[in-house]
C-alpha cells in the first residue's frame, strides 16, 4: 500500500526531472541557409503550376515580386532548384495580359509600376543566366515606361497608363532603377550611355519634384498642382530609390551625392518612429490598426532587399545590423509552426498570404 501510494509521486518526480533537463535550444544569431529554405517551401504553396502564378487571385505585381526574391535566392547562392519555376513564370506572364491586350506582352501593363516590377526581375535574371534575352526584355520594358513621360511637374513618368494620370513616388523609382541598371548592363556603349542619361534625368527631376520630405522620407506622389500629395510614407518608396541610387552610383563614375542621397533616405527610415516599433523593428502604418491588404503586406521586405544593395556599396557594412535584426525578428515572432510569416514581424503571427510571405523571403534573402 505504502508503494502503491508513492509510485505516483515518483513518476510524477522522474517525469518533471525528464522534462526539464531538455536544453532549450536558444534563438538564433543570424539568419540561415535552412531557414531561408523553409520560407520558399511556405511561399510556393501559393504557386500556380498552370500559370506560374503565386496566388492567380492576388495582384499581378505580387507574382513579380515574389519572383524576384526567388530569383535573389538563387543568385546569393547559386542555388538552381528552383529554375523551372522561375522559367515557367517568365514564359507565362510575359504572354499578353488578358485585362490589358494592347500592351502586346513582354509584362507590358496598365500601369507603369506593375511592368517596372517584372522588369527589374529581368535584370537580375540576365545577371545571374548571362542570357541577353532578358536584358532584351528589359529594354523593351524600359521603352515603354519612357514612352508614358510627360512634360507636365517638369517631367517624370505616369502611373495610371488608361487614365494617363498620377505622376507617383513608385513608378518613377522603378523607372530610375531600371533605366540606371541597363546602363550597367548594355555591353553597346552607345545603348548603355543613353539609358545612363535617361537615369541621370530621371534622378535630377526626382530630387527637385518635391515628393522627397523635410524629413527625407518619400510621399506617394504629386498633386495635380505638381506639388507633394503629402500622402501615405511606405516602406516600399524607401526602398526601391536605394537600389535605384546604388546601380545610379555603379553606372554613373561613383558619384558621391548618389550615395549620400541614399544614405539620407536610409537613416531618415531607421531613426523614425513611425517606421519602427519602440524595438527598433520596421513597420508600415497600417500594422497597427490591422488595415493593410495584400499589396501593402509586401512592402517591408522591399525595402530591406533595397536596402541589402545600398549595404553592398557603402563601406562597413553599415546597415548589415538592421537588417539581421529585422530578419531575426520576423524569424522570432512572426512565423507559425510551417514557416508562414505575418505581415508584422514584431508579432502576434496574424494571417500569411502571398505578400507577407515574398515579404518575407526577400528579408531573409538579404539577410543571409
């Protein structure tokens, strides 16, 4: 009886003893090759083997995006495994979009933002095929864009190509950073010198259009009146004028006000408030009052992979800190037991989609 009463007690010793004496394993201190591996399995669940699109009914630019990012992991380590893929979505988008026929394919769209963010992918396909047919592509993409300027604000491009209005922050980054990429790219120095003088235009009418802020943070766009719209500071305007900046800088002698501009935008983004939680982690105002959609989801990860390029020319490794810190965070407190990522990387986890979790690759990716 005595040991029928105490055999309890002692499973319940040996059990507790058992438990607690498993190590916990600690958080990592920098990102990985596996980690990074486990967010593109959670990514291509959203992918369409029929029409190479991740998630057929987001947003078409989202699918550009993604692919993107793949096609950076694939460059950073020369990784392959996913070439078929990225293949199968270059064949099939570049075909003549449904909704938008008279742009005749090669990602031609309706809006000048939507064709940049497919046209910079080529770039970075070219660099990492050497094949010249995406830099082909490029070039065609970046005719195109150029043929939506207008004299009107000084110049710059259009956003919305139906209603041949908005002159806006994102379309013009795009169109800066694709147009100073060809210049490093175009073996015809001729070719390569005209796209150079189209980005170096593009730069000087940026910099004067007043979209840039007191505080070096960039607004959506201009007004009617060619004035700054004052209008929501995204993550996404931060990042894509880096990358921009830092090809301008690679094609253009080094100039030293590239990277000072860039560098500007860069710190203004990681000293506000606005953009960071108390912990220093990045945010986009929607987070908070949990209005963001699935475009808006993306934007974060824009930014770091921008600002990953702009790291890659500054001396010291200066932003290499930030970056790890955003990706630790994310891999801490916004990623559920699959590897999917919520849009908030301070947490709670919340709801994956396709933008949170390219979002997240491109964090990741920069962050290896």
């Amino acid at each position: 009886m005595f040991w029928s009463c105490l055999y309890p007690i002692a499973l319940l010793g040996l059990l507790t003893t058992s438990t607690s004496a498993k190590p916990v394993p600690p958080p990592p201190s920098h990102i990985n090759i596996l980690q990074v591996d486990s967010a593109l399995h959670s990514l291509f669940s959203y992918y369409n083997t029929t029409d190479g699109r991740f998630d057929t009914s987001a947003s078409w630019w989202l699918t550009g995006n993604a692919l993107t990012g793949v096609i950076e992991y694939t460059a950073k380590t020369g990784n392959p495994r996913y070439m078929p893929q990225i293949l199968k979505t270059i064949e099939q988008q570049k075909k003549p979009l449904p909704w938008w026929p008279s742009g005749g394919g090669i990602f031609r769209a309706d809006s000048t933002d939507d064709t940049g963010w497919y046209a910079l992918a080529m770039l970075r396909m070219f660099d990492i095929t050497r094949d010249t047919k995406y830099l082909q592509y490029a070039v065609l993409d970046a005719e195109y864009l150029q043929s939506f300027g207008s004299d009107k604000c000084g110049g710059g491009i259009i956003w919305d190509i139906p209603s041949r209005t908005y002159k806006n922050a994102i379309s013009n980054e795009l169109y800066l950073s694709l147009s100073a990429g060809l210049a490093n790219r175009l073996e015809d120095k001729k070719q390569a010198q005209k796209w150079l003088d189209v980005a170096t235009k593009q730069y000087s009418w940026f910099v004067k259009s007043g979209m840039i802020n007191s505080q070096n943070l960039i607004n959506d766009g201009l007004t009617d009146g060619c004035v700054n719209n004052a209008g929501d500071e995204w993550s996404y305007n931060q990042g894509v004028i880096l990358g921009g900046l830092t090809e301008l800088y690679k094609a253009d002698k080094g100039k030293k006000e590239y990277l000072d501009l860039a560098q500007k935008i860069a710190d203004a983004v990681i000293a506000s408030s606005s953009f960071n939680s108390a912990s220093g982690v990045l945010v986009d105002k929607c987070e908070a009052p949990g209005t963001c959609n699935t475009d808006e989801d993306a934007f974060k990860g824009i930014f770091v992979r921008n600002l990953a390029k702009l790291d890659q020319v500054v001396p010291g490794g200066k932003y290499a800190r930030y970056i790890q810190k955003q990706a630790l965070a994310a891999y801490g407190s916004a990623r559920n037991g699959t590897d999917f990522y919520g849009v908030q990387w301070t947490g709670p986890v919340g709801q994956a989609n396709v933008g949170t979790q390219g979002s997240a690759v491109s964090l990741l990716v920069a962050a290896l």
